[in-house]
C-alpha cells in the first residue's frame, strides 16, 4: 500500500480524530524518516534516551562519561570519583535518538535502564555514583548529591562488571 509515498506492508488505519497507525504488532517499523510527516512513537524495543556526542576515544558499551576538558570534543570517559561533571553512559541500542545528524558522534545514555560499567559489590536497588576508569560504584552516606542512577540488579564481584542499573 502507497501511504504519503511510504510503501507499506501490513496495516494503515485511520482513527476518529483523523490520525494513522502504521503496521501491527506482528509488523513493526525500524525507522520513520518524512520531511512532511510528523510522527508521534508510542513504543521502543529498548529502554533508554540517548543523544549522540563527539568523544575523544572509542569507549565501550557502559563506560561513564563527563563533559570534555577539551574543547574538541564534548565528551571523555570518567576517570574522577564522585565527578560533578557526568553526563551518561555509551549507549548501544538507545530507543530514543537525539542528535542523530552529528557525525562521528557517540550516543550517550542519559536516562533509562543500561548497562553500566560497574565496580565492587552492589544489590539491586542500591544507588550509584560515578568513579575512575568510566564506572559507578555504590554510593554511599554522604555522597547522595552525586547519584546517578540505581542497579536494577545485584553483583556479588569486586571486578569490573557490566550490569543493569536506571539511570536518572
């Protein structure tokens, strides 16, 4: 079906206050790109917003970043406990893009549930700050003006681990 000259497989409906669903649950849509159409997204398939920076490096997914020193780039990987300065954590499949069109550019999680670059021992539901070497660690009394987010799932290691945490 030729729908405003999107080809379309499956299903276009429209409802009583005249807007249009496209596809079904079965038949979901990558991406949408009009330069006539606006377009309202009621799901995403991950859970995080994300805007892409320039970054000094290539960092891993997870890694804690604050805002750059260096007047290039816009973003450096975290390496200062409790920085006033964080911004996100390196996003590799954002539901939520900003800032799509900037080249060379990282995206950067700045809210929702990601993988962070955790250190030590953490339970579920303890909150995270910042650290050295682009992690978090569990924050603790005294140091809730540096909250980043909270681990949505316990690590019983003192390494360096990837888990899942909500970041606000």
């Amino acid at each position: 079906m030729d729908f405003y000259g999107i080809n379309v497989a499956g299903q276009v409906t429209v409802d009583s206050d005249n807007s249009y669903d496209i596809g079904d649950s079965t038949h979901r849509l990558k991406n949408v790109f009009s330069k006539t159409f606006d377009g309202e997204s009621t799901s995403a398939l991950w859970a995080d917003l994300a805007e892409k920076y320039k970054c000094k490096e290539t960092y891993d997914k997870g890694t804690a970043v604050v805002v750059s020193k260096d007047p290039d780039f816009d973003v450096e990987i975290c390496n200062v406990d409790l920085a006033t300065n964080f911004i996100g954590v390196i996003s590799t499949k954002p539901a939520f893009k900003m800032n799509e069109r900037l080249k060379d550019g990282t995206y950067v999680a700045l809210v929702g549930l990601v993988f962070v670059r955790v250190k030590g021992v953490i339970k579920k539901g303890e909150w995270i700050v910042p650290t050295v070497d682009g992690c978090a660690r569990r924050g603790q009394q005294g140091e809730e003006a540096f909250k980043i987010g909270v681990a949505n799932e316990t690590k019983e290691t003192e390494d360096i681990s990837l888990i899942k945490c909500v970041i606000k």
